[in-house]
C-alpha cells in the first residue's frame, strides 16, 4: 500500500540502481507491487510468507526523510487474502537543524482477491490499511494521527508483459489536512529467468488546505538470488510536485 501524505520516497541512494528502462514483466514469473508505490492485487499464496527489509527515502527542497530500514511481513492468511504488518525506523534529515532517528508509523493492512484472472477479465482486489501514530511527529518521525487507505487494485497480464494499478483513497484527519486520492498504473516484463524490469506513472490529489497535486514516475527493477531470495529497487521523482527524489530498495525472502 502507499505510504502516509509525505509519500515515503524510495531507496538510499548508495543502494540505487542506474535503471534506464521502460516499463513491465511476466506476474506469472515474479510478484508485482515492491519496488513501486502502486500495488497489485495479487495476495500471498495461503500459508506463505513474505519479508521485506527495505529502505525508502524521499528527498524535497526541505531534506530527505524515509525509512532506515523498515520491516514488511505479508502472510496468506486464507485462500486469497493476505494479512499485511509494516514496521519502520524512520528518519528526517532536515537542510537546516538536527537530524532525527527513531520508530515510524505502523501501518497493517489486509489484501483480498474477489476477482481472478481470466481471458477477458482482470483480477480484482480490496486492500485496506491504517496507519497508526506510533512516531513521534514532534521530531519528523511520524504524522502525529491515524489514517486509512481504501484502494481498489487490478492486474491483467498478456504474455510476458503485466499491467496493474488502480485507485485508493486515503482518509486523512488533522488540522489543515484533506481526504485524498492516489492513482497509479504500473508496467512491467521479465527481461531473463532471473531479471525484470519496470515502472509506473501515479498521481495524487492534494492533502492538505493549499497543497498542490502531485504527478510523478519510478523505474525499477527485480533480480531473483534464489527461489526464495529477491533483490529490487526503484527510483523516481515528481513531474510536478515537491519530490525531487523517490527511492526503494529491499532485500525480500519468501517461503
């Protein structure tokens, strides 16, 4: 799911790839979502894991802010739903005072497959997450207030390319703050056995009195170890916007 209003950018740049692809790969070969902020919504198999150790980092004209690590655990609870926990070290650095380092907000969230692939039709899926105020916003680390995000995702693959994305809306409450929507479409195609490549294009109406949309992409990129060992990252950036870096990378395990 996507993280809270500031958008979690992804990736420590010391981790990123130089990824000059367009777009794509094979869902029948890897699992979409991770690297990219907009998710698919194809669940854990039942009784399967998922772990990510990942960094995301966001850099504005104010500083950099992100996740260093955070912890992602995504579990097949049932036949088509996937139970989702997101435990982050955040950090601000700010241009100008100290940085900060400490507990992020958790985020926990359930994935549920109402709809599967067929010839003609996409699959279908609900994944409805809250963020909890476990940071403490006084010192950058946090929003300082719950939220939830209802979004709708579908996924249609045609040979070895994949399509997926859709639509969510976050409730978003506090002083100054608005409801909003995030929109994203992804593409993505296996390169070799081991390596694929992708991106996506996603949008964001504003979330705060005065904010402005947002529009933006990433490029990224997933290269199996082993049957059970993945690497990815993604980098981006707004097109129009405050970010001026997004960037992802993970280490995923699955069993």
């Amino acid at each position: 799911m996507r993280p809270t209003a500031t958008r979690a950018g992804r990736l420590r740049s010391a981790f990123i790839l130089g990824l000059a692809a367009l777009l794509a790969v094979s869902r029948a070969i890897i699992q979409a979502g991770p690297p990219f902020i907009t998710d698919d919504p194809e669940p854990v198999d039942l009784d399967h894991w998922e772990i990510f150790l990942a960094t995301q980092d966001q850099r504005t004209a104010a500083g950099w802010t992100g996740t260093s690590p955070h912890v992602e655990i995504n579990y097949g609870a049932f036949p088509d739903v996937q139970l989702q926990c997101q435990i982050p070290i955040a950090f601000d650095r700010p241009v100008s005072g100290p940085s900060q380092v400490g507990l992020g907000d958790l985020e926990v969230a359930v994935k549920w497959r109402f709809i599967h692939e067929t010839d003609s039709c996409p699959q279908l899926a609900i994944y409805p997450g809250v963020t909890f105020p476990t940071g403490d916003h006084q010192r950058g680390l946090g929003e300082g207030h719950g939220q939830v995000f209802l979004p709708l995702w579908m996924q249609k693959t045609l040979g070895a390319w994949c399509s997926f994305g859709g639509a969510g809306y976050w409730i978003n409450p506090g002083a100054g703050n608005r409801n909003y929507w995030y929109m994203g479409l992804a593409l993505l195609r296996q390169l070799t056995d081991g390596l694929a490549i992708g991106g996506e294009l996603f949008h964001t109406t504003p979330n705060a009195i005065g904010a402005s949309s947002s529009s933006g992409f990433t490029l990224g990129a997933i290269y199996d170890l082993t049957e059970h060992l993945h690497l990815m990252a993604s980098a981006g950036r707004d097109f129009t916007g405050p970010d001026l870096f997004l960037g992802y990378a993970a280490i995923q395990l699955t069993f």
